[in-house]
C-alpha cells in the first residue's frame, strides 16, 4: 500500500518562535519582516548565525556564518540571542497539534517533524488534510511552516524544500522528473560538503543527472553513500516514521568555551559542569547509562573522542564524572581546547538494578546527594546549589545546552 | 622415526593434544604437533597459554621426532580405517601414513624449533580424583567473568590451604565456589585462565584416577596417568572474594531443588524476551511465591519450603539462579537471603562442598 508521509518544517524555527512571542509579549516590530537573525554569543566565541529571516536571507546571510560576517553584509541587521527553552515549548506544541492527525509522529530536529498519515485521511483527501496543517500552524501556533507531501520521507522533506514560506508542496514519484529532478545536487539529503566536491568531479550538478548516473559508478566513487545518494535521487526511501515517544538513545551535553582551555584543571571543571548536568537530565528520564563518551576539539577544530563502557550502568554524577576524568587524562593532547563534550549511551531503565560486587557501597549515600540536589533544583532552581569548585573559577556550574534531546536523521536511517 | 599404532589411540592422542594447538599463528611449526618415538610415542602441542604432552602405546619403535601440521594430520587421522597405522618419517621431514590400503605422504617440519613444554618446579602438588575436579570445574566455570578489563576474573582461582582444596569463579553479578578435602598439608593460590580450565574439563574422564596438580609461580601442571597438561597462570591478585560473603541472613530456606529450579524456569519463560525483567522471589509462611511480571505476560507459581527468618522479596536475574541450581545434584539446599538488596547464598543442607552466591537486582518502585 502506498504510506502518506507529510514533513513539516518550520520557517524560520528560532526566529519565527522568538518573533511571535516577541509580538505576544508588546513588541510592535515582527522580526521575520525585518532583516534579523538568532545568533550565538560573540563574547563566549559562539557567534554564528542559527537562524534568520526571510529578509536577512536578501542580504545572502547564510545559518552557521559568523555574525561579524553576516553584520558586513547588512550593517543594520538586528541580532537576537537564542531562548531555547521556548524553542521547545514551541516544537512541543507543533508535535501536539501534528498528533491530532496520526499517533505517528516523529520529532526529527527541533523544527522539523514526519507524520505518517497513512489510514488517518478518511474524511478529507491528504492534501486537504496537509493543507489544513499548514493553516492551523499559522492561525493556531502563530508561526508558519512548509509541509511537504509524497509517499516516502525523502521526498516529504524534499517537497518541504520548494518554495518557502507557508506553503504546501507535493512530490509523488510521478512529479520527480518534474519537481526534483531540476534541483541542484546540494539540495539533496546527504548530499553534503564532503560529497559533493565527489560529485561535481563526476560532472553531476543536478539530482536528475544524479539519478541517471550508474549506481556502479556512484559506488566505486562514494563507497556505499554513492548508492544511498542515488536512491534518493530517485526517490527511493522506505524508512519507516519512527514515533519517538521520547526513546532518548543518548544523552550529551558540550560546550564551546569562551576561552582557550589549555589547563587541566579547568577542562576537568568544564567536564565535571558537563556532566553535572548530563547526569540530571539522565536522572530526569528515569535512565542509567552504561557508556560514557568524551569528546574534544582543539583550536585547530579538530575533533576526537573517546568512550567506556561500565560494568554496571549507573546515573551518578560522580561515577560518571570519575569516568569522563580518566578518559580525558588519557586521551587529552595537552592542545587549547575549545571545545569539550560529554554523552552518556546505551541506557537503561533504572526500574531494574542488577548489583554487583563492585557497587561503590558510597555510591547509595551518592545517588541519595544526587536525589536531594536534584529536587532542590527543582524547587528553587539549578543554580540554588553548586558545588564549592566553581565560584570565581569563571566556569559556569552547570554548562550545555538544553536543546540536543533529539537524535539526528542520520542515526535513525 | 617410525612406530605402529592403534587408529583409535592416535585419534585420542591427536584430539587432545590438538587442544592447544592454535589455528592461524605466525610461525609454522606452531601450528604443528610435536611427535617424538623413545621408549614410548609421545604428541606434543603447545600455545604457550597452555601446552599439552599426551603419551601413546606404540610398538615397533625407531627413535626420532619431526612436526606435523595439525590439521592435516589430525583430519587425515580421523578418516582412517580402524586398523593399525604405521607412521614412519623419510628423507627431507616427509611424513608416510599407512593404514590398510590407504596412503599419505605429507610435509613435515624440524622438531628443532618446537618450543618444549616447560619444567614446572614441583613446589608443591596435590592430587583428587579425576571425577572430583571435573566435577568441581562443572560446578565454578560458568561464573567466570568475560569482562576483559577485569582479566584475572575471567579464570577460576585454585586454592589449597589446610587440608581444603577449592575452586572459585566470580563475574562480579555472581560467585561460585566447589571445595574438597586432600592428604596433603601445602597452600598455594593461582588463577588458572578459563579457557584453559573448558578444555581440561574436556579431556578428565569421568574415573576415580587420581590427577596431580602442581602449582609454581606461573605455571599449573596437570599430571594423568598418560597425560600432561601445562596451563599459564593469570597475573594478579584475585579478589578477596571471602570479604563478600555474609555472615548475617535475614531470612533462610530449605527448598527442594527440582522444584525451585524448574519454577524459575517456568517463571522466565515470560522474561526471555526481555531480560531486563527479574523474576520476583516472596517468602512468607513456609512458601516462596515466584513471579514475574514483563510487557508480554505475568507469571505465578507457588513452592512449599521451609523457611526461618522474616518475610522477604527480592528479584533476581533468573539465568544466575539457574546457572548455579543446574549444577547442584543433592535434593535439598538452604538458601540463605542477607536482605532485598544484599548478597543471597546457596549452600548444600549438610557439609560446604559448594557455595554459589547471587546478587539480586535492585527494583525500585
């Protein structure tokens, strides 16, 4: 049977989300009519663009370009800090609305979502059903978004990619020559900074001239993505909508300093912030993990990890921060860093324990401290207690975002 | 070199020897068996982690010694007729095989090269019976750890102290422990590798025949009456596994063994897809209630025993149970809980022949 995939992308995300509370909240200028972005802060070196508006993109201002280089392009432009904890208040709301319509709804980026319609469309037809959407995201939620429509999810979010905002596209299988076929290579999923220089070597500049390459060709090129590119360039994908239901595979938590870390001392403090707050969100989810990850990057950009597995899984701060500490000491250069990251995987329900011989017998007076500060947060919030190691050390007691509790498209295909 | 055997005695010394062989190593002659006529026949294989020299009734003996690859010769073996096998080593390492009808000639190597089993010092040897040990190694090598960050706990430690000689294996989730009496007044403590324990397990036959085991600082010798088995030792001081045992029990049953084994696993039947679920033991009033309850089903089953302490209900990993319950052949056997959460011992009614020790999981509510 033919499935019915909608994707549905918000314009925009953080900027129309910071726009229409703005507008809730009295401001009388709605930003996505003025040339403005979300960006990082330029003081703690995260100053690049995350989002922008439809103006700003006149003005050829690109996400992820630094602002200094996005304010040279357009010297009034109006550069807003991100709030992410009203980013996903915002996407839960769109997810909230979206499962009105199909119990399967996968949250696939903060501001991107599939919904698999299949069966959930008997009084009206799919494109009224995704007309519909669109409309009530605008008139409902405030902001718009691209809902693309077709039979698989390459081609939902390829449809989602046309024309943009607030408006609904279709590419069934027999509009691909038509509709995506025309579009440049680099618009095509996966197809990215690393692929491409491949591709145009090949003298492939369009998905059309992708999709009659010779998948033999492709092959010896790209290894196995070269068939996977060209699946996609005939828009063939048969990954199934995956309700998320929150099933968190990983927890991880990074940072890109403000300063160059050159010692160990702070990279510790900044690990042991890292997981402080790793570690509550593990908490939060009623989870252990078994597999701690810790991930670097230097000056240079260059990044590398390393990670261990436990005998038994654990939610302890402090076991996991022990962990992240010996691996730092044995896989740090002793180069500037500049940024430091900690992921916490292969979970666990904490429902059920299996003790062992090695069970710290501190750990139990651990996990009741952990329990306790935990609640205090709760109540009286995160920075209601911190551990004496952080005042005046300039690094922040509990550091990374909020906002990296879905996992990317790449890990579920 | 020549000598006459039979099929069968060849077949034996070649399976067994073969145990120490390695399939794919750097150097040839490693992947050989050593075989050596003197006054009696002698094969020889060696891996260095363990080594094995298995002694074979020949006649017609002329001296000499040469290397066979092990496969091919072991392969060719097998597949002879049962009758009478004629070795004989001629010109340039080639080794003749006659049986029969049947007749090969195949490469040999220099036994010059073949690195000998070594000279353990005889510091200080026990011996039991064949049976005993085996049954002993049966009863500890499941608990055995594969945990390669913990290397000593992926051997059993063989401890002889006072008159007791005992076997120990420990994964951290459980321990399991078989004890015996011997003659002899020595001590010594070695952590033999497991792997190596599986194959001597193998090659014990089930007879009252005594073994000698030796122990020196890195080596363990295995002695049979034609047999000679040398095993490294791993490195490292093995747990004070004592320290875990406890010595306060809540509460303490008697319960007969077919029936708490064949309940648990009854009982796990409905964990088997999931293993995350435990299966749930409750003791009140003489009876032990065995429950699970999984996303697929829930499961029941009650079992009169006796029991002395308080009420109590813990949760358990049903395969750790299992484990030590499939290896137990007395009738009854005391289960003693330390508490919900704390270590839980399996004992025989009467005597301390064996001790298994399980750890339960933690449920939270």
């Amino acid at each position: 049977m033919e499935r019915i995939i909608l994707h549905v992308d918000v314009n925009s995300a953080y900027l129309s989300w910071e726009a229409v509370y703005r507008l809730q909240h009295g401001a009388r200028i709605d930003l996505r009519t003025i040339p403005s972005v979300i960006g990082g802060d330029e003081k703690s070196r995260r100053g690049i663009v995350l989002a922008k508006s439809i103006p700003a993109k006149k003005y050829d201002i690109q996400t992820g370009e630094t602002l200094w280089s996005a304010r040279s392009k357009c010297p009034n432009l109006v550069v807003l800090p991100p709030s992410y904890p009203l980013y996903l208040s915002c996407s839960d709301a769109l997810v909230r609305l979206l499962k009105k319509y199909s119990p399967k709804v996968e949250r696939y980026s903060g501001d991107e979502c599939f919904v698999d319609l299949t069966g959930c469309t008997q009084k009206k037809t799919a494109e009224e059903t995704a007309w519909e959407i669109k409309e009530r995201c605008r008139t409902e939620l405030g902001f718009t978004v691209n809902v693309g429509l077709s039979t698989n999810k390459l081609l939902a979010k390829m449809a989602s990619e046309l024309e943009k905002p607030d408006k609904m596209h279709t590419m069934y299988p027999h509009e691909i020559p038509e509709k995506l076929w025309p579009m440049p290579v680099r618009k095509l999923f996966l197809s990215g900074p690393k692929t491409l220089p491949k591709l145009y070597k090949l003298n492939i500049f369009t998905i059309g001239q992708l999709a009659h390459a010779s998948p033999d060709l492709l092959q010896h090129h790209l290894k196995s993505h070269g068939l996977t590119i060209w699946k996609y360039a005939n828009g063939i994908d048969d990954s199934p909508v995956v309700p998320d239901g929150r099933a968190v595979k990983g927890i991880g938590n990074s940072t890109t300093t403000p300063f160059d870390v050159d010692s160990e001392k702070e990279a510790l403090l900044y690990l042991l912030s890292l997981t402080e707050t790793a570690a509550m969100r593990l908490r939060s989810n009623k989870m252990l993990a078994r597999v701690v990850t810790v991930s670097l990057r230097d000056t240079n950009l260059s990044f590398y990890s390393h990670q261990r597995r436990l005998v038994s899984p654990t939610d302890s701060t402090l076991l996991l921060y022990r962990q992240a500490k010996s691996l730092f000491k044995e896989m740090w250069r002793r180069e500037p860093l500049r940024h430091l990251g900690v992921h916490l995987s292969d979970l666990v329900e904490n429902k059920f324990y299996q003790t062992s011989f090695f069970d710290d017998t501190a750990v139990s007076r651990q996990q009741a401290i952990d329990k306790t500060i935990d609640e205090i947060r709760a109540s009286y919030g995160a920075d209601a207690v911190v551990r004496g190691l952080f005042p005046h050390s300039g690094i922040p007691p509990l550091c990374g975002g909020v906002y990296e509790a879905f996992p990317t498209m790449r890990s579920l295909l | 070199m020549k000598f006459v055997c039979s099929k069968q005695d060849l077949v034996e010394a070649v399976t067994i020897v073969q145990k120490a062989v390695m399939a794919k190593v750097t150097l040839p002659v490693l992947e050989g068996i050593y075989i050596e006529a003197g006054e009696k026949v002698k094969l020889v294989g060696n891996c260095f982690d363990l080594g094995i020299e298995y002694t074979l009734q020949a006649d017609d003996i002329e001296k000499g010694s040469i290397v066979v690859n092990s496969r091919i010769f072991g392969d060719i073996v097998r597949r002879l007729p049962d009758s009478e096998v004629f070795i004989q080593v001629k010109d340039n390492f080639v080794v003749a095989i006659e049986c029969l009808n049947s007749y090969f000639e195949i490469k040999g190597l220099s036994a010059e090269g073949y690195p000998m089993l070594p000279e353990v010092d005889e510091e200080s040897k026990i011996s039991i019976s064949q049976n005993t040990l085996r049954d002993m190694i049966r009863k500890t090598i499941y608990a055995i750890s594969d945990d390669e960050n913990r290397r000593i706990l992926t051997g059993s430690l063989m401890e002889a102290a006072a008159g007791d000689f005992n076997i120990v294996s420990l994964d951290g989730f459980r321990l399991a422990s078989a004890k015996t009496m011997i003659k002899e007044n020595v001590s010594f403590k070695a952590v033999i590798p497991g792997k190596n324990l599986n194959e001597i397990q193998k090659i014990l036959e089930t007879t009252d025949d005594e073994i000698k085991i030796t122990l020196s600082k890195n080596q363990a010798l295995f002695e049979m009456e034609n047999c000679r088995i040398i095993s490294s030792l791993l490195d490292g001081e093995y747990m004070n596994y004592r320290s875990f045992i406890p010595e306060q029990y809540e509460t303490v049953i008697e319960v007969n063994v077919k029936d708490i084994t064949q309940g648990i696993e009854r009982a796990s039947l409905i964990t088997s897809d999931d293993k995350r679920f435990p299966v749930k033991l409750n003791i009140a009033d003489n009876k032990l209630l065995i429950t699970t309850n999984a996303e697929v089903g829930i499961s029941k089953e009650e079992i009169e025993v006796e029991m002395d302490g308080n009420d109590l209900t813990i949760g358990f990993n049903p395969r750790y149970l299992l484990d030590s319950l499939k290896v137990i052949d007395d009738e009854n056997i005391v289960i003693s809980f330390s508490s919900s959460i704390g270590p839980s011992v399996i004992r025989p009614v009467s005597g301390d022949k064996y001790l298994f020790m399980v750890l339960p999981v933690r449920m939270s509510n």
